[in-house]
C-alpha cells in the first residue's frame, strides 16, 4: 500500500492518534504522518473533519474517517493481515465492550450520564485544543474558565485526581483503581487482551499505563497498583516494551513536561 494513499492527521501528545498508529504499525501499513497544530488547525483538518475539527483524521484514497475506535475497526476490516478483532463473533463483542468501558470510565462520571454520552467521543486533542485557545482569548486564567471546562467535559475519576487535592482526589483515585480494577478481569491471565497476541483492546487501552502513571507522578498518587492489580501492572508493563509499540510512543521527558501544563491550565483557577 503506498505511504500517500493514507495519511494520519494527528497529535503527538494524543493518545488516541496514538493507538491508531500502533494499528497502522501493527498492520505493516505505510502511511504518511501529518502533525497537526492544535492552536492552528490546518485547512486539512477542517476539511476532512468539519464537524467536530478533532484528530485523529485517517484518510484513506481520499476518503477521510474519524474517531479513533472507529478507525481502528476500519484499518482491520481493510487490512486482513495482523488481525485484530476475534473472528469468533462473542470474543469480538467483548473486546468491543471492553474498548468502551475503558474509554466510557475514563471520560465520565457516574452521575452524569446522560451528559456524557453526548460527549464520549471527544478526543484529548479537542479537550487540548480548547484549553489553548481559550487561554489566548483571555489575559489571565480565572476559576469561571476552570469550572466551565470541568462543566463541559463531566469531569471523570482521573481528571478529578489530577487536579484536585485532598479528600475528594483520594475518592477520585479510588474509583479510578476500581476501574483499572475492573478492566484487569478483562485479561483473565491473558498474556495480553488479545491473547497470545495484541489485539483490539490492547491497542485501544494501552495508552493508560504511561498516561496514568505520569498524571500520578505529577501529583504524587498512585493509580496503578502493583499489589492490587499486578496482571494490569505487569501488562501494561509488557505491553509499552513491544519494540513496534515502543517506537510510536513519544519522548517521556517531551510528555512529562506537556502534562504539567496541562495540569497547570487545569488547576490555575484553584490556586
């Protein structure tokens, strides 16, 4: 397949760009990589995207496709090598729902539901987005800008972690490993989600265990537990040593410091 009949319009910082490059990788397909500018969204990306003006974009002999599951079950249908869906019709489904929770926890709070199936599609990269437009529209960041944010997106267990202190990041924390905890019964001693090979859900949840952990550092919790969830632990530990997996990941001293102005953005009107 020739590199220029696919290209991915994505974000180096954004997960879910991320995990269809590992797709692409895993597929042995080539593709030409086009970063974009969140700040500035090129007429690319307002074109193939109009609607929502998020990454990731695949576009595929012109024809351009959004959402990162979404595409990723797309890049498998096309691309019959390598597959990653179960070809057993109940193993795809769990795999299916398995890709969702961990999206769906991860995006929302139990208390607002209806709200966020409105919004669970979002990409980090629109959330990214907003937040540097909207601080360049105003001269300073003040808590209105802070509240409206956490309004829009529902706030889910790990952005409350991220940004809050004391009681209430503790209880965010908490549900945050009860869902980690959750998704590890998903392996079921599994080498991977997969199987014995990567697979749907890996790719669709392996992002976690860097993005967590550095979220974790950066505001000294832990919410990958080794002692209660070690086959989560050793998994995602497995799973970013994978050398075609590895290579895709960006520099984790470039992700540290970009996480910390998220946080910063994130918490300026609280302090």
């Amino acid at each position: 397949m020739a590199g220029d009949s696919v290209k991915l319009l994505g974000y180096w910082a954004s997960p879910y760009a991320l995990r269809v490059k590992w797709a692409l990788k895993l597929k042995g397909i080539q593709y030409q990589d086009v970063e974009e500018d969140l700040k500035n969204k090129s007429p690319m990306l307002l074109q193939y995207n109009p609607v929502r003006k998020q990454i990731p974009v695949l576009v595929h002999d012109g024809k351009p496709l959004a959402e990162s599951l979404v595409i990723i079950e797309y890049i498998d249908e096309v691309w019959k090598q390598n597959p990653l869906l179960p070809q057993d019709p109940y193993e795809r489904a769990k795999a299916r729902f398995w890709a969702k929770f961990a999206d769906d926890k991860w995006k929302e709070r139990k208390n607002c539901l209806k709200r966020v199936y409105q919004l669970e599609n979002n990409e980090y990269s629109n959330i990214m987005s907003s937040i540097i437009e909207r601080e360049q529209q105003s001269e300073s960041r003040n808590e209105s800008f802070i509240s409206d944010f956490k309004r829009i997106t529902c706030v889910p267990a790990i952005m409350t972690a991220f940004t809050k202190k004391g009681e209430e990041q503790e209880k965010a924390a908490k549900e945050a490993r009860e869902n980690l905890k959750t998704l590890e019964s998903g392996l079921a001693g599994k080498r991977f989600f997969g199987g014995e090979t990567i697979g749907f859900v890996d790719i669709a949840v392996g992002w976690l265990g860097c993005w967590a952990r550095i979220a974790g550092k950066i505001v000294g919790i832990n919410l990958i537990d080794a002692e209660t969830m070690p086959l989560l632990d050793a998994w995602f530990q497995d799973f970013l040593e994978v050398p075609i997996i590895k290579e895709c990941m960006p520099p984790q001293d470039k992700l540290l410091e970009h996480m910390k102005g998220f946080h910063k953005t994130l918490t300026a009107g609280s302090s």
